[in-house]
C-alpha cells in the first residue's frame, strides 16, 4: 500500500460553491472549469477549483500527500472522484477558500515546484445544496502526488449536486 507522507484533516470556510487548490501567489481558476465533471477542474497553470453543495460555510477537508499515485481509487462511501493534474510554479501549492484564509496545512506540494496529480473524492453535497451552513455537512479527501501533467479522469459521478453542474455546462 502506498503510505501518506502526511495526512491533515480540517474545516475550511469558504463561498460561492467552491474552493481552490492553487499555489499561494497564482490566480483563482474560474470555477466554470469544473462544470465538465461536475466536481473538480483546472487551467493547469493557475490550480484547480472544486465545487460544493453549499453555497457559504464550512467543509470538512482532508488532505493527504502521497510520494507516488495511490494503489487503487477508493469509491465505497464517496458520491464524486475525479482527478486533474495542476502546476505548482513555487511550490507552495494551498486549499484555499474564496477570499478566505487558508487552513493550516503543511505544504501540499511537498516535492517542491513542478506537476502535481490531484484525486478529489466528495460526499454530502446533496444534503443543503445551495445553503449557507456553518457547521460541515460536505467532505472532501484530496490526495496530492507529483507526476507529469495527463488528462482528467472521472471515477465515479453519483451525486445530483454533481449532475446539476454537468447540466450547466451543456448549456449554449
């Protein structure tokens, strides 16, 4: 089995549907670009942006960094898995909520700059879609390795929160 080097577990405020995975001096990616799979997307460049449930309040995330990809992709208990490949220039790659500050995480691009692989696993986004919540309903486990940059992959698509996004993008 492939052990973490480190694993974090948090609550993160965040708003407008989403949250971000990007080094700490890039831009925001646009939300928009996780529409496709309906959980998580990226410019490569500028990170990834997860979508959520609840529109304003706190998820529960847990980080774990992994030296290599995991051995399999873990679906039991999880509604959403997908993965995409970011880039961290500086090698300070953080979860962010909007505008918020981030969790206390160590450094999730912990092999220094380059090409990270991202596996977003979700659960609870169908419990208060479009609410603001204070106390965490939704999960999140997002494993972090570095490997070359390589198309996004869908696991498993099961939530209606997830159905919903993929319908927006199909949208002229």
């Amino acid at each position: 089995m492939n052990k973490p080097v480190w694993t974090e577990t948090a609550d993160l405020r965040m708003s407008h549907g989403n949250f971000a995975i990007r080094d700490l001096s890039a831009d925001l990616p646009f939300p928009s670009l996780a529409y496709a799979n309906g959980l998580v997307g990226t410019d490569f460049i500028n990170g990834a942006v997860v979508l959520t449930g609840i529109h304003t309040g706190s998820v529960t995330v847990t980080v774990q960094a992994l030296d290599t990809a995991p051995d399999s992709v873990e679906l039991d208990g999880w509604d959403e898995v997908a993965e995409v490949s970011v880039d961290s220039e500086y090698g300070e790659l953080i979860v962010a909520g909007m505008g918020e500050d981030p969790p206390d995480f160590p450094e999730l691009a912990h092999s220094g700059p380059g090409s990270y692989r991202l596996r977003v696993h979700a659960r609870g986004r169908d419990i208060a879609p479009h609410l603001n919540v204070w106390d965490p309903v939704e999960d999140y486990r997002i494993s972090v390795w570095p490997a070359p940059e390589s198309p996004d992959a869908v696991y498993k698509q099961s939530d209606k929160r997830g159905q919903e996004y993929r319908a927006r993008r199909k949208r002229p």
